[in-house]
C-alpha cells in the first residue's frame, strides 16, 4: 500500500528524558521511523511524500491558539532568557486554577501539556506539521478510493487533544484523518487505537460525537500511563454517550487475552457501521518493549492486521508508538502486508 514518508520526521530529536527519576535517552527517536521506512520498502510498499495540505485543516481537531504556542513555543522560551529543551515543569492540579492562561512560557506549558515527557526542540514543529499532513494525506489517499493507507507518522499523536499535549504527542495526527475522512464526505468512521497506550487525546476530542467510534485496548490505566484516562467506566456523554468503548488490559496481556478483547473491539465496530476505519497503530505491545508490559510475538502482527482488514472497511493506518526499534519495522510490516493479501 501507499506508506506516507517524510524525512522531515528527524527535525524532532527529544535527547533525554525524565523516566523514573532519572535522565535517560528519549525511547521516541528518529531511527524509529527508519527502520519502519526501511522495513516498507523492503516489503514492496510505495513510499510517497506528505501533501502540503493547508494548516487551517488543524483547526478541525485542534484550538487555533494552542497550534500558535506549540508553533512559537521554542522561540519564546529563549527569548525569554531560558537554555536547552522546552519542557514544562508544574501543572494546575486540583485547587490550582485551571481557567488562567498565564502570560509567561512556563505557566503557558504547564498550561498547555500534561506531562513533561514531550520536549519542545528547535525542529519539534517542522515534524509535528509534517506528521499531521502525513495523516492526513494517507486519509485523502483513501478518500480518492484506495482501500488503505499507512502514514509514517513522528513524532506520534493519540496523546494530545483539542489543546493539550503530552506524551510524546503534539498534534493528535489519528484524529486528523478521521476528521479528513468525515470533510471530504465519510458520514461516521471509527478510530481503534492498538497502541499500548490509552489514546486519551483521541478520546477527549470525540468525547461527545457520535459521528466517530473511538475504541482503545490498552494497559490498565491503574498502572500504565497515561493515569487518568482509559477506564472501562469511560463512555462518551451527550450525542457521544455509547461511542467511546475502553478495553483496559492487565500489564502481561498476551496473545489469548489480546485477541478476545479485539474480537470485542471488532464487534462494537461491526455494530456502528461506519463507513472508514482509522487505526492507531502502536506497536509497543510487542513483548521486548522497554517502557510496556504485553506480550505479543512478531507473529501476531499479521494476525492483527488480518482481523482489522477484515472489516472490510477503507482504512487509514497512522503510527503511533513502539520502542523495541530492532523489531519495529517488521512489526508495521506485519500489520500492513495483511491488507495486500
Ligand atoms: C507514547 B505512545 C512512564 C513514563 C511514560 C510517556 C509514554 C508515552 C507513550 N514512567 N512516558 O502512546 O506510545
Ligand atoms: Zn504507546
């Protein structure tokens, strides 16, 4: 299939990052996305370029002025007297305000992210833009009639939401191309996010649509990041009550249990009907995961993408993590050679 490339991707390079009390190198790193690069080509699939498609686009999912500050946030940060990484360092938690935007660079971090481990660097915006047009152009690929797609996307997305990021994610790029998919005339599309971790910013921004079914497996929010979001309780609300479906896992899920909770996943989708299927395609369920705790082998990587390719459905599949990079190419790989079958 078409596999939506940029090198821009390696204008993000995080350095180091804070990981149980200490300084460790970032896991989210440019080889990455180059041994996924290098794994598609292998495997036959057709790299093209991100489309220069217009930023006005972001504002489908995103707040105008939360893309502002993540755009100037390296510069300000500077020109107001400060070194090295922009990453914020206190957040307002209960009893704190939440409704004050301070004028400052840090109180606008704290502001705006929810974690501090998601630094800004000089090229964090460059790969961020690059990655949402990745998304959506792998979203316009299918919209013009391909049955699937594959966005390259890094850094990746299903973290942030309408105006907040985290989690090594800026911009949501999953709920880019599931808006993309529903502009250019898709009436309802689903989202299911096999990440290992919870999509909390895909959640919140479709929390009370039901244009779009978000359906997550992930690690039990009691214990995985990311905390507090991703509980079974979780539903949606208003028009949207009923299309958020959560299957939290227990840390050292393996491949049993993973596949009844996606037979559970596939139903609800079955149900809704949709007319396009975007998945958030995390790989760091895959058992020599550093910072995960499921058990998959690389060989269910095509059992994966044959049960999500037999929905039938026009799919858009976006990258989000996997930090085992010696096994990563051939896990993507695994999941996209079953949509050629
Ligand atoms: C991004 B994606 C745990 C620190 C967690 C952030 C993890 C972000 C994962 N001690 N750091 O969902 O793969
Ligand atoms: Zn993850």
């Amino acid at each position: 299939m078409k596999a939506v490339y940029t090198p821009l991707h390696a204008r993000h390079e995080g350095g180091f990052e804070l990981y149980r009390g200490q300084l460790v190198p970032t896991f989210e790193t440019p080889d990455r996305a180059e041994f996924i690069r290098a794994a598609l080509a292998a495997a036959g699939h057709e790299l093209v370029q991100p489309r220069e498609i217009p930023e006005s686009r972001l504002l489908g999912v995103h707040d105008a002025e939360f893309v502002e500050f993540l755009r100037g946030a390296y510069a300000r940060w500077h020109s107001e007297g400060r070194q090295g990484h922009v990453i914020p360092s206190g957040f307002p938690a209960r009893g704190l305000r939440r409704d004050r935007r301070p004028r400052g660079i840090s109180g606008s971090l704290g502001y705006y992210a929810f974690d501090a481990s998601t630094p800004i660097v000089a090229g964090t915006w460059d790969a961020v833009l690059a990655a949402a047009r990745s998304a959506m152009t792998a979203a316009a690929i299918v919209s013009e009639g391909e049955p699937a797609a594959y966005a390259l996307c890094r850094p990746p997305g299903h973290h942030a939401a309408r105006s907040t990021y985290g989690g090594y994610c800026y911009l949501n790029n999953a709920a880019l191309a599931a808006q993309y998919l529903l502009d250019e005339g898709r009436r309802r599309v689903a989202v299911i996010d096999v990440d290992y971790h919870h999509g909390n910013g895909t959640q919140e921004i479709f929390w009370e649509r039901d244009d779009v079914l978000f359906v997550s497996l992930h690690g039990d929010p009691e214990t995985e990041y990311p905390w507090f979001l991703g509980y079974a309780d979780e539903r949606g609300a208003g028009r949207g009550e009923g299309h958020t479906l959560n299957l939290p896992l227990p840390a050292g899920t393996g491949w049993d249990e993973y596949q009844a909770a996606l037979d559970t996943a596939l139903d609800s989708i079955r149900r809704y009907a949709p007319e396009a299927l975007v998945v958030s395609l995390g790989v760091d369920t895959f058992v020599a995961d550093p910072i995960s705790s499921f058990k998959l082998e690389g060989r269910h990587y095509p059992l994966i993408g044959a049960l999500l390719a037999d929905l039938g459905l026009p799919t858009v599949l976006v990258q989000e993590g996997g930090y085992a990079v010696a096994e990563i190419g051939s896990n993507v790989a695994g999941v996209l050679g079953a949509f050629a079958d």
